[in-house]
C-alpha cells in the first residue's frame, strides 16, 4: 500500500483491522506531514510491532519531477507516474502566496474545443495518491508551503469523484496537507449530478464553474459536456448548490475572439 493512498480514516481502519490502535494512524501521519520522516524505523514512538508491521506493507511512492518551464508568475511542472503517464501541475506565485493547479485525471474524456488536455483521451482516473502527490512533490522540490490548491488541470474532477472526496479530506486535515477549506477550489465544465451531490458533502470548499459561453447555441458548439447538460440546468445546480452552502460560485469564462466574445 502507498502511504500517500490512506486519508486519515482509512489508515486507522486499516491499522484496527490488523491488530493495532486507531491513534497509531496518527502517530504516522504526524511523523510523514509535520515532520517529514518517511522511515518508519525513525518513527520512535511506534513499538517494534508496528514499525515491522509497516516496513512490510505500507511503502512511500512520489511522483517524479521530469522537466520544469519557469517563468515570472508561473511553473509548469511535467511529473511521471509510476506507470509512465504523466500529468501536469502549475505553480502560480501570487501576492498572497502560492496557489498550485493540480490534474485529476490522465487525459480527459470533456472534449472542450479550446482546451488542450481534451487532445488526449482519458487514460484514467488520478488515484489519491497522486493528488496529493502533485502537492507534495512541488512543495518539496522548490522547498516552499503551498498556501491554495484548485483543481483545474488536466482532466474533469467530478469524473473522478470518489477519489476528489477523499483528496478534499486529506488537504484540509489539519494533521495532513492542513490547507483551510477557503484555500481549495474544485473546478468543473457542469456535471450537473455531482454539483448537487458536491453541495450535499458540505465540505466548504470552493466551487468553479467552467461556463465560457452565453448562451447553449455556442456552448454546445465548444463544450460537449453542454449537450447533455443545458446552461438552464447547470444554473439550477448552482442555485441549489448556493442554497445549501451559502457560498460564492466562481464562473470561469475564456475568451474566444469572434466567438464567445
């Protein structure tokens, strides 16, 4: 097992159903996020058992840093999987800290014709693993706290939802990521099922609406998503969403010369 694939419940299950404590999970997470310690022989207030236990079946895999473009606002980040594929994140540096854009998925099945990641088909779905995995290893490499994260890479997030709700949990757990609920954004082009079971979670995360266009005729014309689900239901999702959170949506809107504009 990969450490970096546990949110905190599920490593205390995991630790439970194998004969230890639930507070040995946390005993863990302390030592790997607050102290960077990823020898579990170094862990000293684990008994033997335990260490044993984890030295033969839990491991710590990171994702690999392949090339680096730098610029004055901006790095963009190509990172191996352990399978081979790669994904992309971006650094941003604003005035009030770092901001990181963070990939879901392999590829992306969405097919917005203005966007670059829907060139290549999803492969697959980004395990938690490496979610989590972009902030870390950014944060590690340039040697800085990441103060935000959204969700708005390569892929669509909410066609990863089971693993997007575990990502959530483990970056605003203060004895994990630790990042605040108003620093973590999710970015979606409108899946409107999963904007209405988003707003169930209550999570008080930050939602993102990709809309960049005024009307369906040209929405439908741009974003494939839009044939299945018109702007009038997506606009009732975010109603619904608003009502049940009490929160701002951000609308993102790209615009296309001659076309949305």
């Amino acid at each position: 097992m990969n450490f970096y694939d546990f949110t905190q419940k599920e490593l205390e299950n995991y630790l439970v159903e194998n004969g230890f404590k639930k507070f040995n999970a946390i005993q863990i997470i302390e030592w790997v996020y607050e102290k960077k310690i990823y020898d579990f022989n170094l862990m000293s207030n684990l008994s033997k058992k335990l260490i044993s236990f984890c030295n033969e079946n839990i491991k710590f895999e990171k994702l690999e840093v392949l090339e680096v473009e730098k610029s004055e606002l901006a790095n963009k980040y190509l990172l191996g999987l352990n399978d081979g594929n790669k994904i992309e994140c971006v650094l941003m540096n604003h005035d009030y800290g770092y901001s990181l854009c963070v990939s879901s998925q392999v590829g992306c099945n969405m097919g917005c014709s203005f966007c670059e990641s829907g060139r290549l088909k999803k492969v697959r779905d980004l395990k938690l693993c490496e979610l989590v995995g972009q902030i870390n290893c950014v944060s590690e490499y340039e040697n800085i706290r990441i103060d935000s994260v959204v969700v708005m890479g390569i892929g669509e997030p909410f066609d990863n939802f089971v693993n997007i709700k575990r990502f959530i949990e483990v970056v605003i757990n203060n004895k994990m990521i630790n990042i605040g609920q108003r620093h973590l954004t999710i970015s979606t082009c409108g899946l409107v099922p999963k904007i209405y079971e988003f707003a169930d979670l209550e999570t008080g995360v930050n939602l993102a609406i990709s809309l960049h266009a005024p009307n369906n005729e040209i929405r439908d014309n741009i974003m494939k998503v839009n044939r299945a689900y018109k702007i009038e239901k997506v606009m009732e999702a975010l109603d619904y969403y608003i009502s049940k959170t009490n929160r701002r949506v951000t609308i993102e809107y790209i615009m296309l010369a001659g076309i949305n504009d």
